[in-house]
C-alpha cells in the first residue's frame, strides 16, 4: 500500500507537470494505456473483463470518473498538497454516503471525526490565498464523487474480480475524454509525451498495487496507509514546485489527516471489542 500512495503521488507530479494541456487530455492518454494493461492482464488470468453487475460497474466508472476529471482539474489549478487534501475528503463522503447506499451505521464519535475534517478544510481555504473558491468546491466534488464510486465497489465486493472493476474504470472514461478532446486537443511537445505516459504508467501502477493490499490484508489494515500520501504531496510540491505553505495552512491539513485518522482507529477499534456471547436457552 505504501508503493500504491508513492505511485499516486509521482501521477500527481507529472499531472501538475502537464498543466498547459487539458485535464481531460491527460485522463485520455491514461484510461489508454490503463486499458491495454488491464485488458491484456484479464486475457492472460483468463477472466472475462465484461462482468455481470454491470449497473454498480457503470456507476462505478462514471462516478470515479467524474471524480478523477474534476481532481486533475484541481491538481492543474492549486497547490499540490492542498488539491490532495481535499481529496482525502473522500473517505469521509464514503461513509456518509454509505448510510443510504450500503446501510451501515454511522456511530455518533464519528460525526466530531467529520466535523474535524471538514474545520481543517475550512482552515486551509481561509487562509490560503491562493485556493480559487471555484476550485476548492471541484475539489470537495471530486471527493463526493469518490464517495459514491467507493460505495459502488463495496456493492460489487464479492461478486466481480477487482481487476474487471478496474478495467471499467478507463472504460467509462475514454469516450467522455474522446470526445472532449476531439474539439479541444492540444498538441503535446518534447517533454510532455514523456509526462503522460510516466502519468499513465504511475496510475495502473498504483491502482494494481491497491488492489493486491487489498486482497492480501484486511482493508481496516492498509487503508490509513492512503493518508501517508499527504507527505509525498508535501515533499514533492516542494521539491518540484517550490510550494511552501504558512503555518496556518500546516493546521488546516493536519486537522484533516487527524479527523480521517481518527475516524479510522475509531471503527478498527470498535470492531476489535469482543461481542458478549449469546445466551443459550436451557433445555
């Protein structure tokens, strides 16, 4: 999990590397490459890529598709660190969600995690003068649009192989990209093809990576590892950006990982309390 969050970080990297040419064009050039992997992987475990729940496979694809357009448009547009922290809104939107999605309760010590998260969020577009208000709402978007793509996979958790989740990601986002660049494309130059393909490659890198944590480690065991990936944002802004932040701004993001961490060791904590046993009726 932890290679997973350094190849989303370095995607990251080359996506704000590449912000003369259209978010959707980067999304284009990697839903292919995601593809081709992803297709000749299935071929070779000789699995059929199509599924059978496609309605929770299609809504996985638009919706996470429409979440990854909206947070390359932010990546493009506003500090690294801070485009990242807002999407780790996600897991919070995830569980709200997942009350009237996948009918799981939501405990009360949970709701003052969110409220954390969400001061932190508030802490950093109050004092970052630099974050556009149009660009702060895409951001919590993009994180809604997780919410709903992440309740999509719990939907399909045993009844399609992760990999043909995968494979309709790219699928769903390819036409919507298509056809977007077919009225704005921009020609890439020199170094550029080098970003998009390193930014596709890092991608399908990651998204395999997750995916093995997964099936190998209970999720309660690697999802905290997702937030380590706001020290990367951190260090590579800064390293290839030259992005510093105020003290201020440290707050704000630190209050969001508190929030998402504590709502984390929360729920790991809760389901390690022993149940009482049942009492059998005397016969």
């Amino acid at each position: 999990m932890l290679l997973s969050t350094l190849f989303f970080a370095l995607m990251n990297v080359c996506v704000k590397l590449l912000a003369h040419l259209p978010a959707l064009e980067i999304i284009l050039f990697r839903s292919v490459i995601s593809i081709v992997i992803s297709y000749i992987t299935l071929r070779v475990l000789d699995i059929r890529p199509w599924g059978s729940n496609h309605f929770f496979l299609i809504a996985r694809g638009v919706t996470g598709a429409l979440s990854l357009i909206l947070y390359f448009f932010t990546l493009q547009n506003m500090p690294l660190a801070t485009a990242v922290t807002l999407q780790y809104l996600a897991p919070i939107f995830t569980t709200v969600l997942g009350i009237f999605i996948v009918k799981e309760k939501v405990k009360a010590w949970q709701w003052a995690f969110f409220l954390l998260s969400f001061t932190g969020v508030l802490v950093v577009e109050g004092v970052d003068t630099r974050v556009n208000p149009l660009y702060f709402m895409l951001g919590i978007a993009s994180a809604v649009f997780s919410g709903f793509s992440y309740n999509s996979i719990r939907r399909l958790k045993g009844r399609e192989h992760p990999l043909v989740v995968v494979f309709y990601f790219p699928m769903v986002a390819l036409p919507i990209a298509a056809i977007y660049c077919m009225f704005h494309w921009v020609k890439p130059h020199g170094l550029d093809w080098l970003w998009v393909i390193l930014a596709g490659i890092f991608a399908q890198g990651a998204q395999v990576c997750m995916t093995k944590a997964y099936q190998a480690e209970k999720l309660s065991n690697v999802a905290n590892l997702n937030y380590i990936g706001i020290l990367y944002a951190l260090g590579l802004g800064f390293v290839f950006f030259g992005e510093a932040f105020r003290p201020e701004v440290y707050l704000g993001i630190s209050l969001v990982l508190l929030g998402v961490v504590l709502n984390t060791w929360y729920v790991r904590r809760h389901r390690a309390v022993p149940q009482a046993p049942v009492a059998q009726p005397v016969v």
